[in-house]
C-alpha cells in the first residue's frame, strides 16, 4: 500500500506497526487496547492518534516553513 500511495500527490501513509497492539511474545491483544478485540478503546486510539498527529505537525511545520520562505521570495 505504502507503494501505491506514493505516486500520488499530497498523500502520506502512515504505517501502523503491529507490535503497538499485538504482543510480540504471544500474540496476544490488551482489552485496555480492544475491549472486544476489534473495536479499539480510548487507550488504543490514543496510541494510534499520538504517531498520527506528530505526522500531521511535522506536515504542517514543512508547509508554513515553505509558505514563509514563498512569501519573504516574493517580497524581494
């Protein structure tokens, strides 16, 4: 997926690493993480919504960044 994706403009992908839910030694998922192991919980969103709003920061730093560089070029 993460191939597709790049071809195409202004798409990120952010690859979800298994070992976030799934136990590593026996496979098992926390009912703190999916109470019903397939709904997440609070707490399970949350590991997922911390990666996924550091993501959308870095994006939006790069773009004012840029925005301000494209705005101090065109002053000159």
């Amino acid at each position: 997926m993460a191939n597709q994706v790049r071809k195409w403009p202004n798409v990120s992908f952010l690859d979800i690493d298994t070992q976030w839910f799934v136990n590593p030694v026996d496979g098992s998922i926390s009912h703190h993480d999916m109470y019903d192991y397939l709904h997440l919980t609070r707490h399970g969103y949350r590991k997922l919504a911390e990666p996924l709003l550091e993501e959308i920061q870095t994006i939006l730093k790069n773009f004012l960044a840029a925005d301000a560089l494209s705005a101090s070029e065109a002053e000159n």
